[in-house]
C-alpha cells in the first residue's frame, strides 16, 4: 500500500507528490516548492514520518516543476531524474528569465540521471513505470503504477484538459499520439494525479475530457 501526500505549491499551483510505503522509502515527484514556507512543509512531512527519500523524478523539465529540486538535493543528498529529451529545460535560470522575464537566483541541482522509456523505478516494495508521453514537451512522461491503480501525469493529462503545446518543445501531433497510444489504454479505474488541478480517473476522463473523445 502506498501513501501519496499532495502539496500545491509556487505561484502556478503545481501539484508535487511525495509517495512513500511501508518501508518508508520514498519518491518525490515533480517538486515545485518555490516559497519558503512550501519548501519547510515538504521537508517537515518528510522528518515526521521517518521517510528516506530515494528518488527525485520529474515528469517533464518546465520550472514550475522543478522549483524546489536544490531543497531536497540539500537535504537528501538526491538529483533530479528527468528524460533526456528535456535536458535542455533543466536551467531553469533561463527558463524565469525567457518565459517569465525573471531571475531564479536559488541554485540549480545537476541532472542526476536520464530516465529511460519504458524502465521501471523501485522503492520500497513499489515500481513505476516510466511512459513517454512526448507532446507538451519533447521528454514528457508518466509514471504508472499499475499494482496500485495510480498514474501521475504531470502537464500531459489534466481534470478535464491537457496540457499546453503552444511552448517552445510542444507538439500537437506527438501530444495527440501519446493520448490516443498511451493515455487512453490505461485501465479505466485508473487514478490521475496531475502537474496541476484536481484528481480524476481515466474512466472520468474517456467520458468527458474532450481531447480524449
């Protein structure tokens, strides 16, 4: 059994997960903490209960999603996995800069690893599998674990939406591809654990998601 904790953090409201089992390792998934006070609550969570965190996964490389990777690098000593396909992403000075006309003045943990299509993260007594879902950007994936019904999207599958392919990377026609081959051939009763927004299901979403139909 798994246990997911949910925190929405940064200006964007971007859903991080830490997901942990019994034997208390832990993944955290897509940290976008930003503020301070998100960033102690993370690590708060963590040290109450006795987590080990062991990975550090990125669904895809946009800022928003990686605002706090420096927080758990600092502290659990971990770097941030992510498809090498969005390695160019991973500056994320120049990403605040080019999209937000900001600066990022925290520091930017190195990639500690390329995730591969189709491999298997463990932790615990759990695994995810890694599903390219190229479309919002070119490294785009999922992690799927199957034995618990749980997938976490990131920014290609929302409530009721998708994710933007209007940004530098994005593809209407790869973004199509990976809902129609990879999306939609999930079991129904599939929880969906987005980058942003709210929890669905696949079922919820073959029924009502209008880029699904």
């Amino acid at each position: 059994m798994i246990t997911i904790k949910r925190f929405c953090v940064n200006m964007l409201q971007e859903n991080c997960y830490v997901v942990s089992d019994e034997s208390l390792e832990a993944v955290i998934i897509d940290c976008g903490a930003y503020f301070a006070e998100e960033r102690e609550a993370l690590t708060s969570y963590i040290s109450a209960g006795q987590l080990k965190p062991v990975r550090l996964l990125c669904t895809h490389g946009h800022f928003d999603h990686c605002f706090g990777n420096d927080t758990i690098h600092q502290a659990y000593g971990i770097g941030p996995e992510v498809s090498a396909r969005d390695e160019y992403l991973m500056d994320i000075r120049r990403q605040c800069r080019e999209m937000m006309g900001t600066d990022y003045l925290s520091p930017v943990p190195p990639v500690s690893r390329f995730l591969e299509d189709h491999e298997t993260v463990s932790f615990g007594s759990h695994r995810l599998k890694v599903l390219p879902t190229p479309g919002h950007t070119p490294g785009s994936v999922l992690f799927y674990c199957a034995e618990e019904a749980v997938v976490f999207t990131g920014d290609t599958l929302f409530c009721n939406s998708i994710g933007r392919t209007d940004f530098p990377g994005g593809s209407w026609e790869s973004m199509h591809d990976s809902l129609t081959n990879v999306v939609a051939k999930l079991p129904g009763d599939t929880r969906v654990l987005s980058g942003h927004g709210p929890e669905t299901t696949i079922a919820n979403e073959l029924a009502s998601n209008p880029y699904l139909r």
